[in-house]
C-alpha cells in the first residue's frame, strides 16, 4: 500500500467512527491552536462592516488565520435580513466545511436563515470533508439561529460542535467575560470543565442557576433555542426524536430563547411536547429567556409542561443569549448534579485515560 493509500485507508477508518458512537477527540484534546485556519461565514442575517472587522480582529488576536467568505459581505436582493441568497449563504457554507484546510467554521451571527439552507446541502460530500488536516473532525461554532446547523451536523455528521456567542455581535463588544469564556473553549480541552459559570471563580458573573427539580444524571448533550428546535420538527434533523434515547443513550437537553411573549413559549413547548423531543430526555437545562417573560412566569411554565416527567430540571445556566452567556459543546457526554438546596451543576465527562 502506497503512504497516499494508507492516509486514504485512515481516514477512512476515522470517517467511519465519526458518529457512531465515539467520544468527541476535543475531550482531550484543544480544538484549536494558533495557526489554525477558520472560515468565517453568515449562514443567516447580514452583518455591518465595523461588526465584520471587529469579528476578524478578535480571531486573529487569538493567533488564528480568518478566512471570511466570499459572499459575507451580500445582502438578499428582496429580504433584508438575511446576508445573501440562500445559493450565496449555503455555497459559503458549504466550501468552508469542504476546504482541506479548514480547522474551524465560524458564525459570524445569527438573526434567521441557516434552516433555509439545509435541503440544498449534500451531507454525503460534507461528510467526506469532514476531517482536518489531523484527522480530527473540523469543528462548527455558533449559537441562536445556528441550532439549524447544530442540529444538522449532528443527525447527518455525528460530530460534536460548540454552542457559544458569536464574534460579529454585541457581546463580543459589551461583555468583560465572553471574549475569553468562547476562547478557553477554543483552546484548551473539554473534557471535565464545568458549564457555565463555576461559582468558585470570582473573576466570572455570579451564577443564577437554580434547581426546579432536583436529581442527578449523565447523558449526551443536545438541544438549543427552543424557536428553532420547535421549527425543525418533522424535518429529517428531528425525524426520529421518539427513537433516539433507545438509539443513543441517555441525554440531557438544554433550552433558550429571545424576545418571545409567554404565550410564544407556550405554543413552542407544544410543539415538542407534542413531537416527542422530550422522550429522549433524561434532564432538561434552561438556559437564559432574554427579552422574554419574567424568568419565574417561563420556569412555572416549563414545570408545567415538563414537571411530571420525573426526571432533573435546572434554570438559568445563563446560555443562550444573555449579555454574559456561556458556551456550552453540544454532542458531548455531560453529567448535571442538581441535588435539594444546592446550585446546580453541569460538567462535560472527561474521555477515558484523560487525567
């Protein structure tokens, strides 16, 4: 066998194992590293020059070599918010994941669209291109409208992907501490460290995370902004919720959302309800609900629909899109300690061997 075929017969073998089970290599190992390439790409609304340069000065104040898109800069010629046509917006996105050199994509921001371009991709091609130079998978990063491709990546990929503020908007701009939380999860490992914000650091805003109902458990991390899980229901992302515990294991859900009356939340959580996405739930972690309901009115709610489950219910881990929201890797095993009168915790589970 010729050095060319024995690469080839590698990364196939890791093609192979991608998504069947095997446990993210971001465990034990940084995602990224200074010289590592990114792609940096608006798979949703459009974005604002002064936002633009901002964005890629962060990253590369990380060491990292930013590669925007082609068309990051496009506007749709008839909707105004979303950045490009959908050909623009998925072409970007599709040839940032396809690249060789492709280490890391990165969204620019949200707003809506990304569940717009999922029909016109070919997962197959994407699933060939999906190993970086060292055999490790590349990775996706983004939060809100992202849960699109959160949720994709994760039925047609099986890879682990960071749910986490994006750099082209305000919190990268206003927050003290988001810059550098996203950063840590970029380059250092995932395995062990807790989510959200460890009540021990002092250098981190307090934590607000409570307990609704409390219990213990392990499972695979999923979920994201309940507009956008509840959108994809029946699509081929979500066809399956009713089967996936008995498929995948235990997981544990997590959800946010933005600007949404109460009732909105409401009509959203029956769509899941109602879809199946909870079977699959061994716990249930809320997230922030800015610009929402008064955070008691969505807690009494979410118990509501999801109280008699018996299973954990912790609120307020802060994700989402707080000001100071922080990242949390989706596709990963995670264990939730949410005992009666303690500040619950959340924590990825460190991969076998890791010290």
């Amino acid at each position: 066998m010729s050095n060319s075929e024995f690469v080839e017969a590698g990364r196939a073998d890791a093609l192979g194992s991608v998504g069947a089970g095997e446990p993210s290599p971001y465990l034990d190992s940084a995602p990224l590293a200074p010289g590592d390439n990114v792609r940096l790409i608006a798979p949703s609304g459009p974005t604002d020059e002064e936002s633009l340069q901002r964005a890629i000065a962060q990253l590369e104040s990380w060491g990292l070599r930013v590669v925007p898109g082609e068309h990051i800069r496009a506007r749709h010629p008839r909707v105004k918010y979303l950045a490009g046509t959908d050909a623009e917006r998925r072409a970007d996105l599709v040839d940032a994941w396809c690249d060789p050199d492709t280490d890391a994509v990165i969204a620019l921001r949200g707003g809506f669209g990304a569940m717009r371009l999922l029909d016109g991709i070919d997962f197959d091609l994407m699933r060939r291109h999906m190993l970086r130079r060292d055999g490790r998978p590349k990775l996706l990063t983004g939060s809100s409208d992202i849960t699109a491709l959160h949720q994709a990546w994760d039925h047609h990929l099986g890879v682990a992907t960071l749910f986490c503020p994006m750099v082209g908007n305000d919190p990268f701009k206003n927050s003290t501490v988001v810059p550098d939380e996203v950063a840590s999860w970029l380059v250092h490992p995932w395995g062990g460290r807790e989510l959200g914000f460890p009540a021990e650091d002092a250098a981190l805003p307090l934590s607000r995370a409570q307990t609704l109902v409390p219990g213990s458990t392990k499972g695979r991390l999923g979920g994201g902004n309940l507009s956008l899980i509840a959108a994809g229901m029946g699509s081929p992302e979500l066809i399956d919720v009713r089967e996936r515990r008995e498929r995948r294991g235990p997981s544990i859900l997590m959800l946010e959302d933005v600007d949404e009356e109460l009732y909105r939340l409401d009509n959203l959580m029956v769509q899941l309800v109602r879809g199946g996405w909870f079977t699959s739930a061994d716990a249930v972690v809320l997230g922030s609900w800015q610009d929402c309901a008064p955070v008691h009115e969505v807690e009494a709610l979410m118990i509501d629909y999801l109280g008699g489950l018996g299973i954990p219910i912790v609120s307020e881990m802060g994700f989402g899109h707080d000001p100071d929201a922080p990242s949390a890797p989706l596709g990963v095993d995670v264990t939730l300690e949410a005992e009666p009168g303690e500040r619950p915790r959340l924590w990825v589970d460190r991969a076998a061997g890791q010290a």
